[in-house]
C-alpha cells in the first residue's frame, strides 16, 4: 500500500469511498491535507490506456487540519488496513510539531475505532452530535 497527496481528479472516487458529494471532497482537497492510499499496481485497470497497464486502487484517505496546536483529523475512510496505515499520516506531522491528534469517530464505527486503537489513540470521551450521530473523541499524544 502507497499513500501519496490527493489531488482534485481524486474526488470522484474519494466520494464513493466517503458517501458524500464529490464537490465537497474536492472542497477538502483544497482546503486541508488530504493523503490517499493506494492498493497497486494491478493488472491493467480502466485506465490502463492512460497508466501503462498499473491501475492503482484507493482504499482510503485522511484529511487533517492543525487548530490551537492540536492536529485534528478531519475525515477518515477506507479499509480498516487503509485507516490504520493513513493515521500515520497526522501522527507523523504532530510529532514532528511537538502536537497532539484528535480524531472524532462516529459512535459504533469498528473500522475507525480499532484503527485509532491500533495507531496509539486513546478513547477521550464524547464528541459532538453530526447529522444526529453521537461521536467520540479519541486523543494521541505521541511526544
């Protein structure tokens, strides 16, 4: 698995994998760090006129911004091997900052959950309500 930038022709397929609108990721792309994971090269894929036969699959993607000294992840999406892989991401930026990571996780979400467990991240109580889903805030101190 590879993690490389984002870029804006990534926003079609970072919605599938997120289920939101593609405009909203392309909003991301420009506004925060956004790092994607990639399962490849494979056989040629859809593309293979225009890649030389090495289709790349994305498996996820992180976006993260820094905001009173703390790095927060701010979207997180993938397989559970992609997420556990792409949270190096922030945590690597933080540590090199002297920061923290927070990561706010929707409640029951096992995927994120285990991968935030595996990076390091401890459970720090509840976060705030999103379209009417409870949230919990996870918090890593990697100094």
């Amino acid at each position: 698995m590879e993690v490389r930038d984002a870029v804006e022709a990534d926003a079609d397929e970072l919605s599938a994998i997120a289920d939101v609108p593609a405009d909203v990721v392309r909003n991301l792309i420009h506004d925060r760090t956004v790092r994607v994971a990639e399962r490849g090269p494979t056989a040629a894929g859809p593309n293979a006129d225009t890649d030389d036969g090495k289709h790349r699959d994305v498996v996820g993607f992180v976006s993260f911004d820094v905001r009173d000294g703390t790095v927060h992840v701010t979207q997180l999406s993938g397989t559970g091997t992609a997420c556990e892989r792409l949270l190096a991401e922030p945590v690597r930026f933080a540590t090199t900052e002297g920061m923290t990571v927070e990561l706010l996780a929707i409640s029951g979400d096992d995927a994120i959950r285990e991968a935030a467990e595996a990076a390091g991240f401890e459970r720090d109580g509840q976060g705030p309500t999103f379209d009417g889903k409870s949230t919990v805030r996870y918090r890593l101190d990697p100094a």
